[in-house]
C-alpha cells in the first residue's frame, strides 16, 4: 500500500469538470491496452493497470482528494466531511477491461465520482459524511478467471485459496502481487468495515438497450443479477474422421447438443446463460474429438430459480453424455448471489435523476443483468446504481458509445444523489456514532 498523498489545494484547477472533460478522460485512460492498433485490454496488476491508476490518482488529488493505492491494488480517494475520521459514502467502478473493450464500461463511474467528489470539494459545502472514491482493479476478471477480486477485498471476503490461480502464460496471483509491489500477506489490509462506510454508489453504462429504446438517458437500478460460473469439461475418444457412426465417442458431437439444452433450458427459466469459451482437443480437422472444454455463465434475478436452471442443466448434460458414451465434469469458478440495492438509495438516485432532468415522474428501474462491483460491496453496506444510456445497448466491445449530453446529466444526477443523501442524514446519529468512534480511539 502507497502512503497517503494529501490533497492539491482548490485552486489547482481553474474549472469544474465538465461532461467533454469526462470523455476526453475515458479517450486518454483507452490509450493504455496491451493491444495493438487501438483496441483495449486492460488486466488487473498489469503495466496498464499500474499506468491508470496513477492518472486516476492525480485527477482524485487535483479534485481535492487525498490519495492512496490499496492493498489490493485499488486506487482510491478520499474527502474528509464536517469532521476528520467520519464514516464515508463510497463511489466508484473499475478501470480493468475485457478483451477489445470500449471506453466507458467501468471508466466512466470512477470518472463521474471523481467529478462529483470535487464539485462538493470546491462548494466548500461540509457534508455530514466522507465522500471516497474508490477505481477497482478487477472487476471483469480476464486475467485469472474470477471476478471483483479489488471489490471483494475491499468488502473483507477475499478468500486466500485465490493466491494460487493463474494467468493463461501460468503467472499465479501471488506473484502477480508481488511484481506489482503489493505485499499478498497484508491483503486485509484493505477490508473496510461496516462501520467505516455508510453506503456505495456506482454511476454505469446499461450494458443493455432499455434506456436506449425508451428515448430516456438514466434510470435506476433495482437489482443485480446473481451469476454461477463453471468450466465444463466432455470426454469421448479421439479418433480418425473415417470411424464408423457407431463407434464414434464425438465430444463435440455431445458438447455441441449440451450446449443447445442450456440455451433452452435458460430461456425457459428466463435466464441468461452463456457459452462465451470453448476448445476442443486434438483440434485438427480430419479427428474426431475427444474432448471439449466449454465455459458458461449462468445469471438470474433470483438465485433460487438459477441454481434450479443449472440442477437441470447437469442431469440434462449427463443423459446426453450416457447416450453418447460420453463423460462430463464440471467446476464452478465464480459464484455471486443477486444483490438488491437498497430502497433509500434508490429513492437518493431516483431523486437525483429527477432534478437533473426537471421531470418529476417516476425515472426507469431497471434489473442488471451484467455483473458490476456493486455485487461485492453489498457484503459490506448498502448499495445503489445509476445506469447511463448506452448507444443500441452495446458494451464489452469498441462501438460502446455515450453523448456528452447523457453525460452531463448523469453527472448532475449523480451529485444530486449524493446531496440528498446529505440532506437526509440524521445529524444526531452522525454526533453520536462519531463520539462513540472516538471514544474507543
């Protein structure tokens, strides 16, 4: 962990930042991918990784944050409120992207927190809270095959079995700490607890064509989809192209008609269920398969309906594979119950929206079907999430795209949220749980 960098004083910036502002920023953190010819990758405890952070760093100070890295490798920010050592509000997203990403998935919530937090910086208005902003490392989860791995430590749910995953060119967690200067055994270090925090707020693009089709720039978040991960392996027998169908043992045959039963089975239940992965073994083109390694990504409103979907799935995969002469095991590699966010911050981003787009009606509620860092912090205080209007709903790949209008609206929404919040607050409970903080200091 980086020592704490006090923060630049107010006039270190001329200007408030504005929405254009915002996009140019998305522009510059999209120049560091470890991918040619423009495209973004951007990994967790990566070159890139350490290069974003260290411009999310300095935007934090320039807004009038003090500044640290933490242990997991987040960047993060902090406002003091009406007194030092104050409970905070958490804001913030993640600066890691997927392969061939676009620009504002993620980067554009840090980078509407960091413009929030200066706006109340520079109002010289004390809130009654802490304002922090927080850019996670690893939200997507490419480069070792787990999600929210910055989230979750920041949550205190890190599990130390984790050390030993790797990266495809066989770098395990631990070493990637290391190389990166984190110390792994000092990982808890980044943990929050309860009482530091009074909640978390995160600003997203859709990921989805609601808004986009409704003509309508934000909405709220009702609810985050639970989501079950699992690394699906069938084994047939290799063989040459010429063997007889009746002593063929095809694993992609079967892998194949597998994969065809989960699309039915998700759509029956309303899910949604991926197959984003798969390799087959030997992979030449006169041998028949003798086995299939395929991903799937199972996600629900209600975890309970989910895991039945995926009880089906298995049995469904076993018959298939007993008709085939086939085997099939399978390992879960990430696991995520829904995550409801609270109905106070609801109501805090739905009146932001509001007074942002002077209409006093009712702002969509929406289900997030896409995994956010919202999932992680739930285990800790309660979470709420802006969605900003994403062009046909595109995201995950270069044609994401947001208008600088949709922008400037979220950033006035989103500080409106949080100047509700302010305004809701309870003063005496504030006095009183500083007072007992402090005397047990």
């Amino acid at each position: 962990m980086t020592a704490l960098v006090p923060p630049a004083s107010s006039a270190a910036s001329a200007r408030l930042i504005t929405a254009a502002d915002i996009l140019d920023r998305c522009d510059e953190l999209g120049r560091h991918s470890s991918l040619p010819n423009g495209l973004i990758k951007r990994v967790y405890l990566s070159p890139e990784h350490a290069a974003v952070n260290a411009i999310a760093g300095e935007w934090m100070l320039a807004a009038g944050l003090a500044t640290w890295q933490d242990a997991a490798g987040n960047q993060c920010g902090r406002l003091d409120g009406a007194r030092p050592g104050l409970p905070a509000l958490l804001l913030g997203s993640h600066l890691d992207t997927v392969p061939a990403a676009g620009r504002y998935d993620g980067s554009l919530g840090v980078l509407l927190a960091i413009a929030v937090a200066e706006r109340v910086a520079r109002s010289g208005r004390a809130l009654p809270f802490a304002l922090e902003v927080v850019a996670f490392g690893d939200e997507e989860g490419i480069r070792f095959g787990t999600t929210l791995l910055g989230s979750r430590a920041l949550a205190g749910t890190w599990q130390n079995i984790w050390w030993g995953l790797e990266d495809q060119n066989g770098v395990s967690l631990d070493a990637a700490y290391r190389a990166f200067g984190l110390d792994p055994a000092v990982i808890g270090d980044a943990a929050r607890t309860p009482a530091d925090l009074i909640g978390y707020l995160e600003a997203h693009i859709e990921q989805g064509p609601v808004l986009d089709d409704a003509g309508i720039a934000l909405g709220v978040v009702s609810s985050i989809a639970g989501a079950r991960r699992f690394s699906i392996v069938i084994e047939g027998a290799a063989a040459h192209s010429g063997t007889q169908w009746a002593l063929r043992r095809d694993a992609l045959a079967g892998a194949s008609e597998v994969i065809l039963a989960i699309e039915r089975i998700a759509r029956e239940a309303n899910l949604s269920g991926t197959v984003g992965h798969l390799a087959v073994f030997p992979d030449a083109v006169n041998v028949i398969a003798g086995r299939v390694e395929f991903s799937l990504d199972l996600r629900g409103e209600s975890d309970a309906q989910r895991d039945r979907a995926w009880a089906l799935i298995e049995q469904t995969a076993e018959q298939i594979c007993d008709r085939r002469a086939l085997t099939v095991t399978s390992v879960q590699t990430h696991g995520a119950p829904a995550a409801h966010c609270s109905p106070h911050l609801r109501v805090a981003v739905a009146t932001g929206i509001r007074l942002a787009v002077a209409d006093d009606s009712a702002p969509p509620s929406l289900l997030s079907m896409a995994g956010h860092d919202a999932m992680a912090i739930a285990a800790l205080t309660d979470i709420g999430m802006l969605f900003v209007r994403c062009r046909d709903g595109v995201s995950h790949h270069p044609d994401e795209s947001v208008t600088e209008a949709d922008v400037a609206l979220a950033l006035d929404a989103f500080e409106a949220a949080v100047l509700h919040l302010a305004d809701q607050y309870d003063a005496d409970e504030l006095d009183s749980e500083f007072d007992a903080r402090a005397a047990t200091t």
